[in-house]
C-alpha cells in the first residue's frame, strides 16, 4: 500500500445515505477512506485525488455496514435442526443435547466462519455474539475481516466448554483478559439469562463484567414459560430478579425483553439498560411482540438483532428489519407505527448504541471507521425509487449488496468474499451436517 496517497480507497458516481433519515439522502456522491477512517464525503463530483483503488458507484447506493445486536454465530451449524417448537421443547429436547454431544472448538470456528460468510454476503460488518469456545469465535472473526462484540457464556450447568460455573468464570476472566483480539474485536460476557444461571452466578458475573469494564449480555423476559420459571423459582419476574442482583445498568445489554410490564420499561429507562430486539426468532418460537415502540418512546437504546441460526433461521437484517417494521404495525393494527427510518436506525446507529460503539460506527461521517456497504439498485424489486429508505427496509435483501468495506479494507467485491474461502467453508457445513443427521442418538425431527 502506498501511504503517499491521499486516499486508499475513493467511491465515485454513488448514491449516499450517510445516517438514517431520508433529509441525509445524496443521490449523487462521493466517499474516500484512509486508513480505516472515513476522511471525505459528499455532493456532485469526486475530487481529483489518487487512490489506491476506485470503485464505480453508479446505480448504486452506499450506508453503512448493518449491525447485528443480538446472535449465536456458531450455531449456524444448527440451522434447521429442530423448528416449529416451544422455546422451552426447543432448547431442552434439541439444542442443548446437540451442543453437549457435538459442540466444539472446531464446530464453534466452523460454524462461526459460516456465518460470519453469511454476514458480510448479506451487509452486516459488525455482530454482537454469545457462545461457548469464544476465543475460536475471535479466531474466525479476525480471519474473516469483521468487526465484532464478543461475549464468553456462562450457565448454571456443565457448558461443552466449562464443567462447572467457577470454571465458566474463569474461562471468561481468561476470555477477557487475553490479547488474542484483533483491533475490531471487544470482548464482552454472556450471562445466559435469569433461569439459566443462580442469583450467585448472575452476582459474580456482574462483577467480573464490572472489574474488567465490558459490556454484560443475557437474555431477559423473552418468554412467558421464563416468567414463570422466574416468578416460581424468586417471586419476582426476570426484570425485577435482575434489579435485585444489582445488573439493571447501562453495562448490560438485555436481549428480547418481550414480556415487560410499563413499570419495567420505566425501569430499564431509569437504568440505561440497553436492549436488544429479535422479532424473526421471536416469532418463530412464538415467545410475542416486543413492545419496542414503548421502549423507543422511553429512550431506551434499542438495536435490532437476528438472535442464532438455529431459531431465524438466517442472519440477513435486511430480511429482519422488514419484519420489524411488519411486525409490529399488524400487532397494533396500526401502519403508521415503527417506520422505516425508524427500524433502518434500529439496524445501524441504533445497534451501534446498543454495543456501545456509536462513536465509530453506525453512520456515514468524516473521522468514522470506514464500515460501508455498497447496494446495487438496478434491480427489478428496487425500482423505482421514491423513497430510498422505504426502499431499504421494505424491498432491498441481502443479495443487493455488491461491496462491503469493514475497517477500510475491502472484504467482498462483485459479490465474490476476499477474506474467506466460500467453497471449503460450505463443504465444512455439509461435514457437519452428516455428522449430526447420522447420530442416532440426537432427537431429529422428521
């Protein structure tokens, strides 16, 4: 790379959406990257300056990269294993024995490079993840170019990684103490949720999560059998139980929050807690609507997410934000409720909130980090425009996106992945499938 050069990467003739609001709109511009930053944009013309490389915008739009709040990449490995069942059916009779009998390492960096292929094909560069094995997740992260939040597991019970919950503790101390990040890589912890892991276990993680300054994930009132659980086990409800134990804070990234009554959305309100919404696996387990326009209402920072393979069963935010917006308007049976500009926020600068990284990513601005994603417009299910931000939410898929840039470095081109080996991470997931179908000991469904 020549670092004379005033811009190494130069976007001309391009349509631009540099924040989510229609009034931001250029339909006719130009953007340059030095580095990982963004150090221009604008109107009309590009600048006569050379660049190490140009890339042609014409018909097409540029944004930033989408960020997915909320998901479990490893477990792209399980897509489609078990649907149309309970949440409660669906982690106990399917989910967990599969991942006691088959996850490890090599499932966890497989699986991870699967998704995170998924990702980048379909415009997200930046994931908040919880699992098990999580410095394989890293490994294959930092392989795959992407920007990422991730988040060590911890649970009541033996974990494929951890027999006991000291010993997920300490995994996840390791996790976060270890220099084995690459520069877009933030650790985090990931407290399975309030019936998951006893009050000591959600204490000591709040601890640890405060003594080291990362953001703590769980999964809280995403279902009514959680309610229940809860309210049997504690006598209170998962929000309430969390209050109890001192984790409602601006640290904690809470994921689903459907089963919330006014009083806890004041609460998460007053406490910063940030949320998470997963309406595609939310619907497919049939947990409920999130009352998200509430929680927007309130001020509460929410980011949109497509939790795991195993319960979406994709991780396109393309497909989720038109969801979102669906979603809910027949919920309320009212249209004009979460418009587009709202939900394409939720994807963007609103799950940057979320994963406490709004400062560098989630907009199109001079000095940002350069995580863009170029849409290819000229198709017949995008034309015409009248509305580019409708037309994003609504109608655009993730098989609309041409190019995507993560970091300043250019990680798909023409639709072809630069960072990953698309063939042998695909016949990867076709080993792992042979494996798992042909154990006769795991419960599939016919």
């Amino acid at each position: 790379m020549n670092q004379d050069l005033p811009a190494d990467i130069l976007i001309r003739r391009v349509s631009l959406l540099p924040l989510p609001h229609q009034s931001r709109f250029i339909p006719a511009g130009w953007l340059s990257i030095k580095d990982s930053l963004i150090i221009g944009l604008g109107a009309g013309d590009a600048p006569q300056i050379p660049a190490r490389l140009c890339l042609d915008g014409r018909g097409c739009l540029a944004m930033p990269g989408l960020i997915n709040a909320h998901t479990h990449a490893p477990m792209s490995l399980l897509r489609g294993l078990a649907d149309d069942l309970t949440l409660k059916t669906w982690f106990e009779k399917y989910i967990f024995p599969a991942e006691g009998k088959w996850v490890n390492e090599e499932f966890v960096y497989r699986g991870t490079l699967l998704a995170c292929a998924e990702m980048i094909r379909s415009g997200t560069t930046t994931f908040a993840d919880g699992y098990f094995f999580e410095e394989q997740v890293a490994r294959a992260t930092a392989k795959a170019g992407m920007r990422a939040l991730l988040a060590q597991g911890v649970l009541d019970f033996p974990t494929p990684d951890s027999p006991s919950p000291d010993q997920a503790l300490k995994r996840a101390e390791s996790f976060i103490r270890s220099s084995a990040f690459s520069s877009l890589i933030h650790p985090a912890l990931f407290a399975h949720s309030a019936y998951t892991c006893s009050p000591w276990l959600l204490q000591r993680c709040r601890d640890l999560a405060d003594r080291y300054g990362v953001p703590l994930i769980t999964h809280l009132a995403e279902s009514q059998s959680e309610l229940e659980e809860v309210s049997r086990k504690y006598g209170r409800t998962p929000v309430n139980q969390m209050e109890s134990l001192g984790l409602l804070s601006s640290n904690l990234i809470a994921c689903h929050c459907v089963w919330l009554k006014d009083e806890e959305m004041d609460l998460l309100a007053r406490r910063g807690v940030r949320v998470a919404h997963n309406p595609e696996s939310n619907m497919k387990l049939a947990s409920g609507v999130a009352p998200v326009p509430e929680l927007l209402a309130r001020g509460v920072a929410v980011g949109l997410g497509t939790d795991g393979c195993a319960s979406n069963n994709n991780l396109d935010l393309f497909q989720e934000m038109d969801s979102a917006a669906k979603l809910h308007k027949v919920h309320r049976l009212d249209p004009t409720v979460m418009p587009s500009p709202v939900v394409l926020e939720m994807a963007t600068l609103g799950s940057a909130k979320v994963l406490g990284m709004e400062k560098e990513i989630g907009s199109l601005e001079v000095g940002k980090k350069a995580d863009i994603i170029i849409l290819n417009l000229q198709s017949p299910h995008l034309q015409p425009v009248y509305n580019i931000v409708s037309q994003l939410v609504y109608s655009a898929t993730g098989a609309d996106v041409r190019d995507v840039i993560i970091d300043g470095q250019l990680v798909m081109q023409n639709r072809r992945l630069l960072t990953l080996d698309e063939e042998t991470i695909l016949k990867s997931a076709e080993t792992w499938q042979r494996r798992i179908a042909g154990d006769k000991s795991q419960p599939l469904q016919q």
